[in-house]
C-alpha cells in the first residue's frame, strides 16, 4: 500500500512539473487571448497567422520532456521513482525560462494580469494537470513528453472551460453597474457607435457638452460591456450630468448589450462600413448591429447621424423618432482651411455666424464635429457655446494627430486604426500639405476575405497623395505594393521593410526639413510577422 500511494505520489508530481512548465511558457498563447477580447474564433485565427510562435514553446517542453524521461532512466535504472519526479523539473525550468524569454519580448499592447486572466491562467494550469494525469496514467511518461505539442488547443480549452465562471462574474458586474445608472434618473445618457470614428467623436462631444454640464466620457477605447460597466462602477459620481458611452461591436447583438446596460437617450452613429468583416461576415450584418443603437432609444429619444452619403443617410431615413437629425442640419461649415495649423472654419446657423480653429485634421474629422454640433445643439447648448468648446478640441492621440516633428519635419500620428474610409481621410489630409509627403504604413486588417481587395485599392489611392511609401510587413503589404506599381509609383521611391524599427531606420536616411510624414496604422501583437 506504502508503495502504491508513493507510487501515485511520484506521478503527481511528474505531471504538476510538466504542467507547471506548459502554463508558463504558455505565456504568448494567453496573451493572444486577451488580444483578441477572449474570443476563441479570433484566437485560432491569430493561432494560423503565427503558427511558429505559438507551436515553438511546445516543441521546446516536448524536448526537455524527452531530455527528463532519459535523465529518469540514468539515474534510477526505469522512469519511476522520486528521481524520475525529480528529473521533470527540467520541464517546468524550461517553462520558466521559455515565460521569461517571451516577458521581455516588446510588445504594443503587453500582456495585463486582469483578474480575467489571472483566473484564465490557474484553468491553464488546471487543464495541463488534468491532461498530464490522464496522459501519464494511460501513456506513462511518454505521454508527457508528447503533450506540450497540443499547448495551444490545452490554453483554448481552458479559455472554454473559465467561460461559465466569467459569465457569473460579468453579471454581477453588469447589474451593480445597471443599479447605480438606475438611482440616476436625471443623468443625460449618451451612445457612440459606428465602424470608425467613435473614440474621436466621444471626445469631441464631451468637450463642447462641458461648455455647459458635468461630464463622464468612458476613457480611451473602452467600448464593450465590461469596460463600461468598469467605468460605471468605479467613475461615475453623483455630479456628473452626463455619461457618454462609446459602443464597440465585433459581433452582431453587441450592441444591444450595451443599450440594455446603458439606456442611452441619446445615440450618434458615426459611420458604418466593412469594419470587422473577420468577425462579422457580412455589411449587412455591420448594419444591423450599428443599428441597434437608435432602435434601443426611448420615443423622445435624439438620433443623430453622420451625412455619408451612403448607409448612415440611409439609416437616418429608416429611422422613425421625432427627434433625429443628420450632421449639419442646422449648423454648417464654411471656409474650411487646412494645414501645419490644423483646421480653420466658421460654424454657420442661420444668420449666425463664428470662428473656430482646431488642431483637428480631415474632412472627416470635422464631419464628426459637425455629429457633435448637432447633438449639442439638440441638448439645448447656444452656438456660442458650442464654438468655445471647438476651439478646445484636440485630436485623440494616433488618429490623425499633428506633431512638430525633429529637423522641421512635421508628422502626422494616424497610426491607432486603419479602415477603407479612415485611409482615404488621411491621403486626403496628406495630399494638402506641401511636397515631399511620405507615408509609413502596414496597411489594413480584420476585413475578411476582402482584404487584400482593400489593400491594394489603399495602393492605388496612396499613388496619388505621396512622394515616398515605406510598407512595413513584406507578406502583408504585397497588396498595397501592387496597386502602387498599378498606379505608375515610382519604384525607386518605395520601400518596404520587415519591421517598425526598420523603417525608423529607413526614414531616418530619407526624411529632410519641410517633409510631412504620415504614420498610417500599427498593426497589433497579433498581426506581427515577426
């Protein structure tokens, strides 16, 4: 019996070493998670697009494992006893060093140990323990040395299996979040949806609506359900007369989750485009989701739409509330200069008329003030106040961002997100400043089998805005390359790179006083070909 349960023991052991060992150098693969918002389609589609990385840790625990079945035999004469336990520390000293070697890695967007993922993480652990006892009682050790191979399906399964806990989690959150917007009846509640443009356009209503309120606008890109509830729970306090939340969406119905957790009565929608189409499928599936914004507003509720031309006009038709108004209904822009100063204009209603001037850059920029102006003017503000608080408008940093570059270089900073109409907005903003104007890009992700449809026409559009393209990303940017060869580019101007800090390299021996440089996209973790 004492050999048996010492036996049993020993085994344990064994495979809480190799399972130790897998949960650390499974680091990457729980970072690949976080990244793609705990979505396990998102997760094996990054899986496919870094293959090498994320199967190379594995590869590496099957060797040490081999390396411990053979450190057990030589030193107990069979692969039992504590010395063969004792030899699997191997195994969870590679984990630690493989973790240690993936910490120092740069990354854009590091790995955060949230609660989520610290609870993703024991479940890793979890599972490779689970997995190991059954390999190793069916297997032997064998078993072992074979399993860190399947590491990236053992992290997906335990992203599944923590699933019901963070739903449990997430509701609890979510209803103490409802409760504290309930005890608020007064407060002025206001959704931002749209493919593109709602962090930029989130700011900008803050600022002209703090002329006259006292206003909570949720920070940064926080934009799914548990970041608002975030900011709900831990922001909001009892003087503030505004919330303005801005609503993401990679799937359809995410919307509706935030109009059940927000309640807004007021909804701007942005734009709507192939945004997502990885996820999405389809722009009829982006519409209907963007939509469910205003359908979630109460009768009296004010719906406010960006004048596109295009699907959000179309909207704005299909809506049916009293109150919607489409941007520059009754506030207009005249004069509209652009350049080193940003933009320069005058806010025009009627006989009314007043001067503004704004770091803002691009058409569409002020198409989103002109979004902003409307939905103030139906919140009661008076144009004068509404001017005071465009003056104090300013980008959002990396979207179309103006910076006083070294050397009179100025830089334009649109490097946060890439979309079709996004790019186009900056060429345009780009083809206004004087010559030489270059631009450094990787191009445009998460838009599906169309792609690389979208990239080489950003090509063929860039040909016509720049004097010297750097792509960065060999495999990813052959689109963009090929419609710039299409458009008559000069290729003695062209350059393209494997690396962000290759191009730093590259521009840093081309760029001279008075270029303008556009920073167009950077792309995430996740798309790296490095």
């Amino acid at each position: 019996m004492t050999t048996l349960l010492s036996g049993a023991l020993c085994a344990f052991v064994t495979a809480l070493l190799s399972a130790l060992g897998s949960a650390l150098a499974a680091r990457r693969l729980l970072h690949f998670v976080q990244l793609e918002s705990y979505q396990l389609p998102g997760y094996f589609k990054t899986l496919r697009r870094n293959a090498a990385r994320a199967f190379a840790p594995g590869l590496l625990l099957a060797a040490a494992g081999a390396a411990a079945c053979a450190l057990a035999l030589w030193l107990s004469g069979g692969a039992r006893g504590w010395a063969a336990a004792a030899a699997w520390l191997l195994v969870a000293a590679t984990g630690a060093a493989l973790h240690a070697v993936q910490r120092m890695a740069k990354a854009k967007k590091p790995l955060v140990f949230t609660p989520r993922m610290k609870r993703l993480q024991a479940m890793a652990l979890a599972v490779c323990l689970a997995l190991g006892l059954l390999c190793r009682a069916l297997l032997g050790p064998a078993g072992l040395t074979a399993l860190p191979l399947l590491l990236p399906l053992e992290v997906a399964l335990a992203a599944l299996c923590v699933q019901p806990i963070e739903r449990r989690v997430n509701l609890g959150f979510f209803r103490d979040a409802q409760r504290k917007l309930d005890a608020r009846p007064g407060l002025i509640r206001i959704g931002i949806t749209g493919s593109y443009g709602k962090t930029s356009t989130k700011f900008l209503l803050g600022t002209i609506l703090s002329e006259r309120y006292n206003v909570l606008v949720t920070p940064s890109s926080f934009n799914t359900p548990m970041g608002v509830t975030r900011v709900i729970r831990e922001r909001l306090q009892a003087y503030h007369e505004v919330f303005i939340a801005e609503m993401g969406a990679r799937h359809v119905g995410d919307i509706a989750e935030l109009v059940e957790l927000v309640h807004p009565t007021v909804g701007l929608l942005t734009s709507v485009g192939p945004q997502h189409l990885d996820t999405f499928g389809t722009l009829e599936n982006i519409k209907k989701t963007k939509y469910e914004l205003i359908e979630g507003l109460p009768a009296d509720g004010l719906a406010v739409f960006a004048r596109d031309g295009a699907i959000c006009e179309e909207l704005y038709a299909r809506c049916t509330l009293a109150r919607k108004r489409l941007a520059g209904q009754s506030v207009r822009v005249e004069n509209l200069t652009v350049g080193p100063f940003g933009s320069r204009f005058e806010l025009v209603e009627g006989d009314a008329r007043v001067s503004c001037e704004t770091k803002l850059l691009g058409e569409h920029a002020i198409g989103n003030l002109l979004l902003c102006v409307e939905a103030a003017r139906g919140l009661g503000l008076s144009l004068e106040e509404i001017a005071r608080g465009v003056r104090k408008c300013s980008p959002v940093e990396h979207r179309l961002q103006l910076i006083e570059g070294k050397g009179g270089v100025t830089v334009i900073d649109d490097a946060f997100n890439a979309n079709p109409r996004g790019a186009q907005a900056a060429l345009r903003v780009l083809a206004r400043f004087p010559k030489r104007r270059i631009i450094v890009t990787p191009g445009m992700v998460e838009l599906g089998g169309e792609e690389d449809a979208f990239n080489e026409a950003f090509g063929r559009e860039m040909a016509g805005s720049v004097d010297v393209a750097i792509l960065v990303g060999r495999r990813h940017t052959a689109p963009i390359r090929k419609g710039l060869l299409e458009a008559g580019f000069d290729e003695r101007c062209l350059h393209v790179v494997g690396s962000l800090e290759e191009s730093t390299q590259v521009l840093g021996a081309l760029v001279r006083a008075g270029d303008t440089v556009l920073y167009e996209n950077d792309l995430p973790d996740n798309y790296s070909e490095g």
